[in-house]
C-alpha cells in the first residue's frame, strides 16, 4: 500500500498566513499540517509516499527531502495547472503503478488510528476503494454520502441544492433522526481510479471533480466501502480553525489519548493529572520489549505492545469519557504477558484457571510499581488493579467497559487466527461465552466488525445454537477453554 497527499494549494482562505507558505506546511503545535498526516499514515504501516505539490512547492520538497527522518520513502511531483482535485492524483500515476494507495487532502487532520481502520476496512472485502466519512446534522454543508446495509457507498451528491434535497427526501434518503454522512475526503483507490478521472469533464465550477470520479466509479459497478472517522475530524480551512486548534486539545499521535470533537463528551487532556502520559510512556517501553512480534502493514510490532494499543483505542470508542484510572487499565492490562507463558502450569483445565489467576495478579503489581514510578497515589492505583483484576465485574459500569473492549479486541484481531486452530465447535463454544460477557451495545458492534466470511459463519452459528443475546454476569466467571491465546 502506499500513500498519496494533495498539497498544490496555496489556501486563500488563509490570508496573509500562506503568502510564503502553502497550506499544508502551516504548523500546528510545533509541527507543519502534513507532517501530522505523514506520521499518522507512517504509523499505520506507510512508507511510500508521493506528494503533490503545487503553491512554493520547494517548501515542502526542502523540508521533506529527507525522508529518512520519517522512516520513508517520498517522491514529488507538481501539478502545473491547478484545475481541480480530479485531476491532482493524476500527477502521480507513475508512482502508483499497480499498488492500491491512499490518497488524502494535506490540510485533513484525523486521529492518527484512523489509517489503520482505513487497512482494515479495506482488506476486509473485494472493495474498489474506500470512503470515510464524517456524521453531521446540516444537510446543505459538504458532500453528502448514502451508504447501503453493509456501509457501502451507494449514492453520493456534493452540496445539494434544494431542489435536491427535495428529490432525496422524497426517496427516504434523508429522514428525521437519520445520521448525515458528510465526505472526510481521505479514500483508499485502486489505480483503476485513473481509468475515470481520464475521462472528467469540468464541472460547473470549471474544475475537474473527484467526487465525479467516484460517481463514475459507482456507475460502473465498483464497490467503495465506507468507513465513519471515530473522534475528531479536522478541516484545516481558515485562520479561525487553525487558531481553534493551537488552543485546543493536543493531536496526540497515540490511541490512548481522544481526539477532540466539535461536541465533546469526554474529559480534555488537561484534566488528566501530570502523571497519565509518564505512566502511559513506561507501560508502553515495557510492552515494546514484547519479543514476539506480529505483522501489521508489512511492520514488525510487540506483540504486547500493539494489543494495548488496540484495547485502549476500543475503550475510548465504547466510553469516549473513560477515567483516568480506566485509561490506565486498559494500557497495562496485559502488561509484559510474555513473561508468564501458558507453560509455566501443567496442560490441564486446572492448570489453565491456575495461570490465568497468575497473569491477573502479575499484570496488577507490575501496573503498580510503574504507577508509583509515575507519583500516582495507592487510590488510583487501587482502581487500575481492580480493574485489572475484574474484582469488580459486572458491579463496576468500567470493568464492563473494559471487559467489552476486550471481547472486541479478541473478535476484531485474534478471532480469524484461533479458528484456523481450532475445531468448529470449539469456536462456536469460544464464541458463545465471548458474546455472553459482553453488553447489548457492544454485541452491536461485534456484529459490524469486518470479519471474513468464515468467521461471519460462525458467529451465526454460534448465536443461532443458543448464545444469549443479553449480557450475563455470571457468565464472566467462565474462563475460556482456549489456553493459548488471549481471549478476554
């Protein structure tokens, strides 16, 4: 996979800000715009990268011309005339040969995992290309997007006018209470793209459109998945945004911080005590030590390390207000694992249960030297272990939180890798217990995991063979059967 970035424009609505400097290398905290975008996508697994450039496109070639820094690869490439967003990928059609790639707008700032829900989403269907999107209430703002039952892209229109907004009422697109899918403007294409974007007619406008191509791509029959961005999503347009977000939250490149959103819900990074990013940098240099290491866009990760990446990023999306302490359990939950194999007690059900006990209490005193490292108080460290430990479970709203998180963690990333081990039935019974531990809520978003065809089919069967669809507290008391792997 790689990636392309679009940043010919000189951004006019800026003002004097982009006199010497194109859009995209405006700093945001210390950091030009596109270099957030870079990292972000370099985080995902990215290493080649083209970059269109345009408006003092020397400023953006001199500061990225030392690829190195980034871990990359990066080409560039002008775009002479600038005639619209249709035709700026074309400038890089020679670097893009025959590989599927990313392409993004260089003044978009999403939350840095937004990339690798992007992969995920993509890889997990025969897709064309994938759209993301943004929900909103004013249906006159942007390109509306329409997406069928298996959030495909079905119909887009790009700021309709009322007379359109009419004709979509009319066929129940739009409905009171319906969610208002507005274009983010980040895809992933295959280079067939280039086929349509060949044959654009200018528009109205009198430039080149790429939503037309998307039109196009539509018409023809190629399936666009879509993907909603989760957290915040940022059109760097104007003085007053880029104001906004020197302000505001930090784009932290890291899941366990939120991304801001116009309305947010949870607590601001101020109100995390001084202590959260230190204990967060030590749980994580501990993880990194992880030797076993687990593919991830061609990128060698920890093992560990990336689990507790993807546990907090779920904990943030099922309770985007989580505490502090929570965060934190979520980080250390399966600190260090490696260090107590399952090998350390016989291979017996008894020796099982004796080993899961062990990691509970391992994890729940490893968090807390590091916490104290860190200058937390025995109150927070108390929560952190509890939760660590699921005393508390299904009592506590967080365990249920956590525990939620950690069933989806398990269905998204290890379901498809234990079943190819595992017999059927087996699976179905692991499946079954997975779903009894897990709320209403999160069961609903189980069921809109990208899974594989195989792993869909088991599901259905395990849910069709009698799984509760409600949660069940005591079923938490029922370790799985699975002594190898980390179910929840």
């Amino acid at each position: 996979m790689k990636a392309v970035i679009l940043a010919a424009g000189k951004g006019t609505r800026m003002g004097g800000l982009t006199t010497d400097l194109p859009k995209p290398m405006l700093c945001v905290q210390g950091k030009p715009i596109l270099e957030h975008i870079l990292t972000g996508l370099v985080s995902a697994g990215l290493r080649h990268f083209f970059i269109v450039t345009g408006f003092r496109g020397e400023v953006i070639e001199q500061y990225f011309g030392d690829a190195k820094k980034w871990n990359a690869h990066i080409s560039f490439g002008r775009q002479r005339v600038q005639d619209g967003t249709g035709k700026a990928p074309e400038v890089a059609r020679e670097f893009v040969g025959d590989d599927d790639f990313v392409l993004t707008y260089g003044d978009i700032l999403v939350p840095p995992p937004t990339y690798q829900d992007m992969l995920r989403r993509y890889g997990a269907g025969h897709y064309s290309g994938l759209v993301t999107c943004t929900a909103g209430e004013d249906v006159s703002k942007g390109g509306l997007l329409f997406f069928d039952r298996e959030f495909c892209l079905e119909k887009l229109v790009e700021k309709p006018n009322a007379a359109q907004l009419r004709q979509l009422q009319g066929e129940g697109r739009l409905r009171p209470g319906d969610p208002v899918w507005y274009n983010a403007g980040i895809y992933i294409f295959k280079p067939l793209l280039f086929d349509f974007t060949a044959q654009l007619a200018k528009s109205p406008r009198g430039e080149y459109e790429l939503t037309d191509a998307l039109g196009a791509l539509l018409a023809a029959g190629h399936r666009l998945a879509g993907l909603q961005i989760q957290g915040r999503w940022v059109d760097v347009r104007d003085p007053q945004v880029l104001a906004a977000l020197e302000q505001g939250e930090p784009l932290a490149h890291s899941a366990m911080i939120p991304p801001a959103n116009p309305h947010p819900t949870g607590p601001r990074m101020e109100s995390l005590s001084p202590s959260f990013q230190l204990a967060i940098e030590k749980f994580d240099a501990e993880n990194a030590r992880d030797p076993n290491l687990e593919m991830v866009q061609g990128v060698p990760r920890p093992r560990e390390l990336l689990y507790a990446e993807r546990l907090s990023e779920w904990v943030l999306r099922l309770a985007p207000d989580a505490s502090e302490s929570l965060r934190l359990a979520a980080r250390c939950q399966h600190i260090c694992r490696w260090l107590i194999p399952r090998q350390s007690q016989p291979m017996t059900r008894a020796g099982y249960l004796r080993w899961r006990s062990d990691l509970k209490e391992f994890h729940a005193q490893t968090a807390a030297k590091i916490l104290r490292q860190a200058g937390y108080a025995d109150a927070i460290i108390c929560q952190v272990q509890d939760l660590n430990r699921k005393r508390n479970f299904p009592r506590d709203p967080e365990s249920r939180v956590l525990e939620d998180a950690l069933c989806l963690v398990f269905l998204e990333f290890q379901f498809a890798a234990l079943a190819d081990k595992m017999g059927e039935d087996k699976m179905i019974n692991t499946v079954q217990k997975t779903w009894k531990k897990m709320t209403p809520a999160a069961q609903a978003r189980a069921l809109a995991l990208p899974l594989g065809p195989k792993e869909r089919a088991l599901v259905r069967r395990a849910l069709q063979a009698g799984a509760n669809p409600g949660p069940s507290p005591s079923a938490s008391s029922t370790p799985s059967a699975t002594p190898t792997t980390s179910t929840p």
